[in-house]
C-alpha cells in the first residue's frame, strides 16, 4: 500500500523517441507514462507500473512529472485517454486548467 513518501532516487525523463515519460531507479523502470502529441494536445495513453512497484506511488508520480514537465513547457494541453491519468486529474482539480476539451 502507498504511505505517502516516495524515494528520492527516482530519476524522470521524457523519452521522445519512445513517446513516453519514465520513472526509472537507477537502471531500472520503475514506472512509464505513454503519450502522442497531436498538434497543442499531448495524450497520455497509457500508465504501467512495473508490477514488482506497483502499490507505491509510481504511477501517481511519472504522471504528476509529466503534467508538470508540460505546465512548463506552456501551450500545450493534457487529453487523458488512459483511465489512470482521468483519475488523477479528477484528485487534483487544481491541474484542470492543464486539461484538453475533450
């Protein structure tokens, strides 16, 4: 079950060329976020956690980064196709003004 801290020897980075966000520990992913830009729209598809890591957090953080890593870049908007990521933006109503309309 999540207790609410995550280690802080998690590295996150946008892998263009793969489309997706990851979560790694060292080598290792830990956790992946895929997207597909379209235009303005970046989609967030899919959130895997590796299931030896699942319980933890991961998915809430790769996806937490993400939005973030997009809030930065300005002028894009996040459609959440992945149920996962939906979820998260309905727990964190302060992040809708990131939302694409659907």
């Amino acid at each position: 079950m999540f207790n609410g801290s995550v280690p802080d020897d998690l590295t996150f980075t946008d892998v263009p060329e793969s489309s997706r966000y990851e979560l790694r520990r060292g080598d290792e992913i830990v956790s992946v976020l895929d997207y597909r830009v379209h235009g303005d729209t970046v989609a967030f598809t899919r959130a895997f956690t590796n299931p030896v890591h699942r319980g933890r957090g991961y998915a809430s953080v790769v996806t937490e980064r993400a939005v973030d890593a997009i809030a930065a870049r300005g002028g894009q908007k996040v459609l959440p196709v992945c149920w996962y990521v939906a979820d998260w933006f309905d727990d964190h109503p302060g992040r809708a003004e990131l939302l694409a309309a659907g």
